[in-house]
C-alpha cells in the first residue's frame, strides 16, 4: 500500500473511532467487544475504572497477562485507555504504562481521567501516560529500543495498514525476554480487496483483519518466535448486511503471545527436558496456563519441548519454574 493510502486509511480510521462510534454499543459486529468472563485479578481493578473509559472500550480479548508487577507495559492503540488502567493497577506504583493511539477523541477521554485513577488506586503519583501517534512508527514518539517487558494490543492490529512496519516496531522496542501479548482479529482466508476499502468493514475490525497464516509467517519474519494462541471465539454477525458483504469468509478473535528470545541452539521442536511451576506467581498459583495446549499444575513436572523451554527460562516467567536439562531427564 502506497504511503499516501496508508494515510488515507489512518484517517478514515481515527475518523471511525474519534467520531462515527460514540460508545461499544454502536458496533454493527461483535469483532470489536468480545464478551467474556474476567478472571478475579481483572474483576477487582475492573470494577474502578471510570464509567466513561469503559463506555468507549472497543476491545476483542483480554489483553492483561500475569506477573505484571514492576513492568514497563506498552498498550498499543490504547483508545479510551480501558486496558492501560487495568495494567496501572497491575504493575503497581513501581511500574509504568504507556498507551499510544492516533485518535485525538480517544485520547482526550483516556487523558481525562488519570488523575480519578490515581485517587482509586492510591497513588501518589501518576504511573501512566499517553502519546499521540502511530504504532508503525513508535520510534518517532521516542520509544526506545529494548526498553519495555510487555506490549499489549486489543484489536488494533487488523487496523494498521502497514503491518509489517507494526510488528518489526514492537519487536524493537521490547526487551530481550519480552512479551507482545495481544487481542485481534483473524480471517480464514486472504480478505479480498474490495471489503478492505470498505470503510465500515475496515472500521469494524474485520477487512483489515490477516488470515491466520499469513499472520505467523509475518510474526516470525519480525523476529519472533512462532505465535502461542491463548484463547479463540468465534465472531458473530448479525448485521445482515455486513454478513451479506463478508459472505463466506469466518473471523475469529484471537489472543496470542510472542516473546522476543535468543535463537534456539538446538532446533525449536527438541527436547527441552522438564519444567516444574513453583505456585509463586500471585494471581495464578494453582497452575499456570502458558496457552492452549501447555498447562502447568503446581508442583508437577512436565516434559516440554525446547521452544517452550526457551520462554519459561528467558522470560519474566523464569524464576516461577524449576528447570531439569533434558539429558538429565
Ligand atoms: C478497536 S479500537 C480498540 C481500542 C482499545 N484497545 C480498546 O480495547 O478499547 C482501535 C484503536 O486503535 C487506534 N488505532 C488504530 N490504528 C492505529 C495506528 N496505526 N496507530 C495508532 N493507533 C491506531 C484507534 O484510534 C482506536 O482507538
């Protein structure tokens, strides 16, 4: 896409989100606005956010991972500010949360009520801000490379025109170890280019949306290694004629992690001996769930390949897992 047409399309974006939409309810799809059930350590900060920031929330997941505490966390595409205020609860008064979005209405709304959060949480003094700007380009908004532990993102993805600039930037400015943690919007196949330039199914997170696998083969061209999907639900349309316009074509939400790790030595599918969680990360200490198909039950052993090895021992998860090399096993 020419850099003319990324801008036009940035526009008709921020024009979607800063003006057409006043709250969730005003979607035509539930692609933005998954509904589902909060675990406990979201539901007690949840329940302290500001009405008129959960009012514009616009977003598909749950973007909150465990072991915040201490973090410097990046929200990309913030909006109202829903999910940076959740983060500034969970980092507490040491960490730092930065949520950047090119809509000037949205940000005005986050902006509005840092001081209301502060009070709420007990702070003496601020622990998040926001900038305005592109997440293709974070480092004209000073962003510095290897300089956060988690980024986050909730169905905004599909939204960047240019989304190769987007995932290169987020592998920069995370730190060796960190996490790109995030919500978004996925075809079964390529979106034809018609529905891209239809800017209510733009706006609507679904025609920007990436087919699953051109999404991993993307992810690991930045740099990652390959994406662990850690939750998926269907998206339902019942506008009749946004289904008419989409016909065939299924979307789903999906939340992934990536991790920016050192290259395996070994070869990913290796065997990487064996992992035993300790209970000690505070908000889940009966067992931790890595993704869909790794689940560790405190205190059990659990025979891992090297890739998943590779994240629980040069991630922030490290020091809640016993680790046994494999030729030892
Ligand atoms: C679907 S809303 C989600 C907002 C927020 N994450 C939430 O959960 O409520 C998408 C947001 O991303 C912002 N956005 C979309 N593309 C962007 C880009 N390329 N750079 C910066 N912000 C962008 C929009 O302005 C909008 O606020």
């Amino acid at each position: 896409m020419s850099n003319t047409c990324q801008a036009d399309k940035h526009q008709e974006v921020s024009e979607y989100y800063g003006s057409t939409l006043q709250k969730s309810e005003d979607l035509k799809t539930n692609a933005c606005c998954t509904i589902q059930a909060y675990p406990e350590y979201i539901r007690k900060p949840l329940g302290m956010i500001h009405d008129e920031v959960t009012s514009k929330y616009y977003g598909c997941g749950l973007t909150i991972p465990h072991e915040l505490s201490g973090c410097r966390l990046l929200d990309l595409g913030s909006g109202s500010g829903r999910d940076c205020y959740l983060a500034s609860y969970l980092v507490g008064a040491e960490g730092n949360v930065v949520g950047v979005d090119m809509t000037d209405e949205q940000l005005a709304v986050a902006n509005r009520h840092i001081g209301y959060h502060m009070e709420q949480f007990g702070y003496d003094r601020p622990n998040v801000e926001f900038r305005n700007g592109l997440i293709e380009k974070l480092s004209e908004l000073g962003l510095e490379a290897d300089s956060f532990d988690v980024v986050i993102s909730n169905c905004v993805i599909n939204l960047c025109p240019d989304k190769v600039s987007a995932l290169r930037e987020i592998y920069r400015v995370l730190k060796p170890g960190g996490e790109f943690y995030f919500s978004d919007v996925y075809a079964d196949q390529t979106v034809p280019q018609h529905l891209v330039e239809d800017p209510v199914l733009y706006g609507e997170c679904l025609s920007g949306a990436l087919a699953e696998q051109d999404f991993m083969a993307l992810a690991v061209a930045a740099g990652f290694n390959p994406p662990r999907e850690v939750e998926r639900s269907p998206i339902t349309i019942e506008n009749e004629a946004v289904q008419a316009l989409v016909g065939d074509i299924r979307f789903d939400s999906i939340t992934y992690r990536l991790f920016k790790l050192p290259a395996s030595t070994k070869g990913e599918g290796a065997q990487g001996g064996s992992v035993t969680y300790k209970g000690t990360l505070e908000t889940t200490p009966d067992c931790f769930e890595l993704d869909l198909e790794h689940r560790f039950a405190v205190g059990a052993a659990v025979a891992v390949s090297e890739a998943v090895r590779l994240i629980l021992a040069n991630s922030r998860f490290a020091r809640h897992f016993e680790f046994i090399e494999a030729a030892s096993c």
